[in-house]
C-alpha cells in the first residue's frame, strides 16, 4: 500500500516501529483524513490488500467483542438460578 510504504519510508529512522509509535502514527493518519481520503485509500489497494485489510479489521474487532464479552457475566447468579 503506497500510504504505508510512505510512512515507512518517513518515520524509519525516526521512530523504533514499537506498538506505542505504531499507534501514534495509525492514529494521525485516522485523525487526519476524511472519510473520501480514507476511502480513497482502500480503493487504491490490490485486492490482497483489501482481503488483508479486512481480515485483519474482523480479526481485531472479534478479539474486542470477546474481550468485552469474557468481562461480561453471561449467566448471573440469582436466587431462581444457581
């Protein structure tokens, strides 16, 4: 993906490339853009970049949802169920 591939190329040197600067740099990219731009940059991808990109969006988002539900007490103690 071009955008990647510029931002590699403008941060190598400057950052470790650990999760903390991954994040900051994904975050100003989000913060920075419009919806168009964004979208503009998906539909710039090859298709194995869109399968990518999407696996991994279902990927994470599957984590947050289990996440959130193993947190989450399916089946609360009551006095009708215990």
């Amino acid at each position: 993906m071009r955008l990647v591939d510029e931002l590699f190329e403008l941060y190598r040197d400057r950052l470790t490339g650990d999760e903390e600067d991954l994040d900051a740099i994904s975050a100003a990219v989000v913060e920075n853009y419009n919806r168009k731009d964004l979208l503009g940059i998906v539909r710039e991808m090859s298709t194995a970049e869109l399968e990518h990109f999407i696996g991994l969006y279902i990927l994470e988002t599957l984590k947050d949802k289990f996440s959130d539900y193993a947190g989450f007490d399916a089946y609360p103690t009551t006095k009708y169920l215990q």
